[in-house]
C-alpha cells in the first residue's frame, strides 16, 4: 500500500497464480471491526472520468468505515478533510510517510531508499499543534507509518524512533505499518506498533496460495507484542497484463478476489480489518483500474463485504 507521492510500483514476479477460488470459511466474524479503500484522499484524480476529483469520500462512504488521508507537510490542516469524512462516518487513516522520512538515493532494496528527516520531531510537533483538535480516537482509525518500510531501507531504529513518538503522544489512536512481501523476513515490528500487514497482489486465493500463506506466517511470527493486530490488504485494483499473467486473473473474477480476501479476514481472529488498494483509476500505470473501476458485480461484492463488517445499511 503506497501513497499517491514518490510512489513506486512494486511488481516482483514470482509463481503466485495456481490457487482456486474457495467456499466461504466462515460466517460474519466481529474480530473484523475495519473496512476501507486507500487513495481515498490523497490528491490523486481518477484521470478516466471527465471531473476534478480527488476525494472520494462520498463514494465509498455507504460501505466503508476507514479511507486513506494523505499528509505531506507539517503546515498541512487537515482538520476540515477529517471533518469531512467524520461527517460521513468514516475514520481516516492518517498517511505520514512524507512528514517523517525523505528520499535520498536508490539504494534500498526496492530500488529507493528513504531516511528519516533529522527534524521529524519539529515537523511532527508542528503538525499536530495545527491539528489537535481532529486528532482523537473517535476520527482518526489509524496513524499509518512509513511505506513499505523495511522494502524502502527505512531502518528499525528509524520506525521504532516515529512509531515511539506517536504512540507517546496519542496512545489511544492505532498505529500501523504496512511491508511489502519481499522485505517480510528482514521486518522488524516495533512494540509501539497496533496494526501490522503486508501487500502482494495477482493472488487469485490467499487461502489456498502456498506462497501468500507462507508470507502470512511470517508477519504474524514477526509481531514484537501478542496485542498486535493484523490488517488484510486487498487486491482491489486490476493491472491487465500483471493480473492475467502473474496471477490467471480476468477482471470479472475480482468480485471473487475480494470474496477471498474476506474469507481471509474472517478465518483469523488476529484480523483488525481489510484496506482495499485502490479506489480511483490509473494509479500506478495509467491503464489499472482501481475498485472505482470495476464492473457493477464486483462493487456490489465490495459493498456487501463492506456493510457486513461496519453494519452500515
């Protein structure tokens, strides 16, 4: 899950396209508490309808109960943009890669390597200052910290500094770090970290793929406290040739893709909620379609998924 700035598409492609779709698991479990969309907030217009649009809010809102805000800056208000979504009853998953860590060469594993700005603590006491009063339990779901961290060469020492920083000032409001697969063995999790989950995309079934299953008990041995707990992000975006060929994906089996993922959710009761990666179109490349995107069959899975969690009617 990555932000819609100094985004960098991940695709390593490793045989993840041999599982079936599966019968339900399990009925509705109230472990799974979450459900939302990512680039929901985030200054990205769907380049494919013919509006200026870059908050969705009132797209998902009838089905979700989390969706993506972006910060960049310490000076950024987001106290109107976090009304917004209270006012329709959604809890924003505050994105703060941007204010703590910087760029600085390609050296990281993912072929980009960030570090941690020398004046994280200044940036971070600025914006909350500005903020603090949309800075509750009641309207924000989650601070998301670092994108891909351990991926994109963001140390330990550097996460647990901002993860500590967080949770000392706002120790009611989840915390959460999201790896990518390929960086799972090297993760570290530090113990002021709530919500924990990794990305990899093209898995038709996550419940009978080998790979994602390995991949699965792998984050969940890395968890640093018992109390840690575990967001599912799902594929609910479609990249044509990356779906087809790396996954045995056609786009009208995504309904079943998201079908799977909640199946997911649902069979592990270490599961907090689902993000679903991405709402809007032409994220990544310009021909992906995003969940905004998908045919009328799979938006009414998302949405039967989505109001079977948050109870909305």
């Amino acid at each position: 899950m990555r932000s819609a700035i100094n985004y960098l598409l991940i695709l390593v492609l490793i045989s993840c396209g041999e599982d079936e779709n599966s019968e339900p698991i399990t009925d509705t479990a109230s472990h799974v508490e979450y459900f939302g969309f990512t680039l929901i907030d985030t200054y990205w217009d769907d380049p494919t309808d013919t509006e200026a649009k870059s908050n969705y809010a009132d797209e998902v809102s009838g089905f979700s109960n989390l969706a993506d805000l972006l910060v960049v800056n310490p000076s950024d208000d987001i106290t109107e943009r976090v009304a917004s979504f209270s006012n329709l009853e959604l809890r924003a998953v505050i994105h703060l890669n941007e204010l703590f860590f910087e760029y600085v060469d390609a050296n990281g594993p993912s072929g980009a390597n960030y570090d941690l700005r020398p004046n994280y603590e200044s940036r971070w006491d600025e914006f909350t200052a500005i903020n603090q009063s949309v800075l509750n339990s009641s309207q924000i779901g989650t601070f998301y910290v670092g994108e891909e961290p351990t991926w994109n060469g963001i140390t330990f020492e550097e996460l647990n500094a901002v993860t500590n920083l967080i949770k000392e000032d706002f120790p009611t409001i989840p915390v959460m770090i999201i790896e990518a697969y390929p960086a799972l063995n090297d993760l570290q999790i530090p113990t002021s970290v709530d919500w924990v989950g990794f990305d990899h995309y093209f898995i038709k079934n996550p419940n009978t793929s080998t790979v994602f299953q390995q991949e699965w008990q792998i984050l969940k041995s890395k968890r640093s406290s018992a109390s840690q707990k575990i967001m599912v992000i799902m594929d609910s975006h479609y990249i044509d040739w990356a779906h087809r060929d790396f996954g045995n994906i056609e786009m009208e089996e995504m309904a079943a893709v998201a079908n799977n993922y909640y199946e997911l959710a649902k069979s592990d009761e270490d599961v907090v909620g689902i993000l679903g990666y991405f709402w809007p179109n032409g994220f990544d490349i310009p021909e992906s379609t995003g969940a905004r995107g998908m045919s009328q069959n799979t938006k009414a899975e998302y949405k039967r998924i989505g109001k079977e969690i948050t109870g909305k009617e």
